[in-house]
C-alpha cells in the first residue's frame, strides 16, 4: 500500500466523497458547505492616501506587466495545481522541495527580458495555494531557504534587481492554503491534503497577516501591490445546496478589512488587489479579471463580476497554463497575444501576462521568443498604449479605440470589417469632432475621412493584409 492511499484511508469518508473533484475551474463539483454562517464582507469606508493614489494612476498608465507563477510545483512540470488536481497529501507534496534547486535562476536575466518585452512591472507568486513561500520567512519553514538545497530568497534578489532596473514589483499572495493545518474548516479544495479534520481559522489568519507583514517590513523594498487569490475557496455559492447564496458571501470571515488596513499602514502605496471574481470590497485599489476581458465572461471566472470604479486588470497566459507544464505547447502567437494587450487598453485595463519558469530558474524559449517580439511591437506603438485611457469610441468587433489629451488611436484589429474601398464606419462617432487622421505605419501620411449619412465618421484604410493592429491616429478637434 503506496502513501497515498494511505493518507485517502486517514482522510475518511469526507475525502473519498470529493476524490473525483478536479480543480480546474475552481468550481467543477460542489463540496458540502460546513455547518457556520454566511459572512458578509465588511464594508466600512475606505479613504485612499495621496500616495495611493498617486500610485493607482501610474498603474493606470503602466498598461502592461508580466506574471509569474513559479514554486516548488514546477518540480512535476504539470502545472502549479498539481497537488489538488492529483489529491497529492501533504506528506507525499513535501518530497517536492528537495528535488528544487533553481541553480540558473537570473534575476537580472529576468528583469531586463521584461523590460525588453515592454513591461512596466513584475507581479510573482511569493505564495501560491500549495501554501510554500518563495521567500526566507520567518512564521513558517515551509519555504524556499528553508526546505531547498537552493536556500536563496528569490524575492530578495528579484526585489533587488527590480530596483536596479526600474522596474515595480508585485506579491501575488494565495489567501488560500493547501499545506497549513489551521487552513479549517477546509473550502472548496484542498480537501485531499491528509490534514488533520481540525484548526483554528483564527490562527491561520494571524499567520497569514504575519508573512504579509514580512513582504512589506522593507526588506524587499517599495512593494508596488499584493495581489490576492483564493477567497472564492470560501464563497458561500461554491457548496452543495447553496448556489442561489449572495456571491459576497463566504462560510468564513476573512476579515478583509483589517488585512488590508495592515497593509496600507505598513506601506500606504501598495496597491491592494483580489481574484475573487465579484465587485471590489472597501480597502481594494484595483480590480483584476483572470482570462476575461472586462465586463466578458468567455472564461467563465465573472458570471458575478461588476466593474467597480478602480483602475483595471486583466490576466491570461502565454501557453494554456499558469505554472510550468511542460507538456503544454499550445503556445498564442505572436499576434494574439498582442490583441489581447490592445482590447485591454481600449477597455481601459492593464495586461498582465503570465509566464511559468522551469524548475532550474529558466524561462522556456518558446515563451521568451514571444515576449520579445511583443517588446518590438511596443518599441514602435507603445505610446498609443503607454500612459492612454479607453477612447471615446465603445469597443467594436473591427477592434477598440485608446486615446490621450490630444489624440485618439484607433486600434483596427479586424480589417475585415471595410467594404471593398477600404472604407471603415465607426459607430457612436456622429458627435466626435475631429480634425485630421493618419495611419502610423511607414509613409503613408494623411488618409481620407467622411461622414456617413447618418453623421457617424468614415476612414479610408486602403489594404493592410497582414497587419496585427493597423493603428490610426485621430487628432482631436474642437469642433465637429
């Protein structure tokens, strides 16, 4: 009889109920809710400081950044869900670390690829749902320096570099923890980890309050934002017999609130932020969408997401995977990738693109060869994405307008949107004023403008087969 079967038998009949539980999309079979009430999120007001908000336009005008998921999971190569996916227990997870020395880990390699992709700030898993910390913590020794043949904090050196280079570092912190025995009553996953049926949620609050302080003591500098993911894993709806819950609802508390005003007291230009898929709460400086577009829900992450009043996100990855797969070579082209960046931009969201790093500290090629040509592409547009807001024309199925205080960019994605004369009508334009346009590539100068009958603005493209984006500047005027 192997380990895990082992631990499956100690886990009980709860465990063997949800062992065909495949964690994917987070919400594929319903676990049975605990017996404890809803709690409703804290909803206190929140006054941002001058910092903060200081903070949250440079957000804004950054527009691009890259994620990275990576830990002790990479190990496997399938993906950093692997321990809930495979009902790996903790006793089997934990032969993982040993076998996990990033020897070719570069931090300076790292940044100055970013950056070469065009990239303005870094967003990196310092604590992913497997609970292990990429950093030398000190409430816990289930981390990097203490449990590796490595024993370097990557954090640090990341942090380091980032400074170096100028470039702003994010912590992604899972709220959720398949590893930590007060992790109880257990959510919606982790339940085949072999843990005690037993813990105090108190205690594990206070535990994550305290690594939380450690990232943001000043050891790793100026943190640009704490990125959280997993309070879903405690959204009431999630569990049996409860789908009709409020969506603001959890089993637990979470006690956002003083997690957060934690956070800003120790550095008040931290941007907060929350995967959790529903409207912001009190204490949260912008709002993130994972693999959807905001205001879309083609993922299937936002049936309850409602666009709040806070600078934007949206996350995808550069292969189907967050953490390294090293069977997924179902890689987006250069193209896609880049049109993803633009209908960000023009529905006025940033872009953080993921990529997972090998277990030696390594970024695959196919995914470095990506990051570059996107940092070409950048080099020649990155001023109609740079600094811009979502344009005042709505995104259209032809692609999504950018604009800045003097001029509006035309991002025309789908050229087959034009008649036969390269003509292209945009809609919701019959009151937009404006006093000549031009398309930003090569010599082409001046093109043809005219109103439709209807008053909505025509420009001529002439024929650009092979553009990703044939981008057209419109320059603003006082008058129709």
């Amino acid at each position: 009889m192997n380990i895990r079967t082992v631990a499956w038998l100690v886990g009980g009949l709860a465990v063997l109920l949800f062992a065909a539980w495949a964690a994917v999309a987070q919400s594929v079979v319903e676990p049975a809710a605990e017996e404890v009430a809803a709690v409703p999120v804290e909803e206190a007001p929140y006054v941002p400081t001058p910092e903060n908000l200081a903070a949250r336009e440079w957000f804004q005008d950054a527009r691009f950044g890259i994620f990275i998921h990576w830990g002790v999971y990479s190990v496997l190569g399938r993906g950093e869900w692997v321990m809930n996916i495979e009902k790996l227990p903790v006793s089997e997870y934990e032969k993982l670390p040993p076998q996990f020395n990033p020897t070719k880990f570069d931090a300076a390699e790292w940044v100055a690829l970013f950056k070469r992709a065009g990239a303005r700030y870094i967003t990196i898993t310092s604590k992913h749902h497997d609970g292990f910390g990429m950093w030398d913590s000190q409430a816990s020794d289930w981390d990097i320096v203490d449990r590796t043949p490595y024993k370097r904090d990557v954090l640090k050196q990341l942090a380091d570099e980032c400074e170096r280079q100028g470039m702003k570092l994010f912590f992604y912190y899972s709220q959720l923890d398949w590893h930590h025995p007060d992790y109880y009553p257990r959510g919606m996953t982790g339940r085949t980890a072999g843990r005690p049926d037993e813990g105090e949620w108190e205690k594990y609050l206070a535990y994550m309050d305290a690594q939380l302080s450690e990232l943001l003591s000043g050891e790793y500098g100026q943190v640009g934002g704490i990125w959280f993911d997993g309070w879903w894993d405690q959204q009431t709806k999630r569990f049996e017999g409860k789908k009709d819950a409020d969506p603001l609802l959890t089993n637990l508390d979470w006690k956002l609130r003083r997690t957060y005003d934690l956070i800003h007291g120790l550095q008040p230009a931290c941007l907060i932020g929350a995967n959790h898929h529903v409207r912001p709460f009190p204490g949260e400086d912008f709002q993130m969408y994972e693999r959807d577009l905001p205001g879309e829900n083609k993922g299937g992450h936002s049936p309850d997401a409602e666009i709040g009043d806070l600078p934007l996100e949206t996350c995808d990855t550069i292969n189907r995977s967050w953490g390294y797969n090293a069977g997924d070579n179902r890689f987006k082209s250069v193209p896609d990738l880049i049109r993803y960046l633009v209908r960000a931009a023009g529905r006025n969201a940033n872009f953080l693109l993921n990529v997972g790093p090998r277990p030696d500290g390594t970024i695959d090629p196919e995914s470095a060869s990506r990051l570059e040509e996107i940092g070409k592409w950048m080099s020649k547009y990155g001023h109609t994405i740079y600094g811009t807001r979502g344009g005042p024309i709505a995104p259209q199925p032809w692609g999504v307008s950018t604009q800045t205080s003097n001029a509006i960019f035309l991002h025309v994605l789908d050229t087959a949107a034009m008649n036969d004369d390269g003509w292209l009508t945009l809609s919701g334009t019959e009151n937009l004023a404006v006093a000549e346009a031009a398309v930003l590539e090569g010599d082409d100068g001046p093109i043809e403008t005219r109103r439709a009958a209807d008053g909505r603005l025509e420009i001529n493209l002439g024929r650009h087969p092979d553009a990703i984006d044939v981008v057209v500047r419109l320059a603003k005027s006082s008058r129709l």
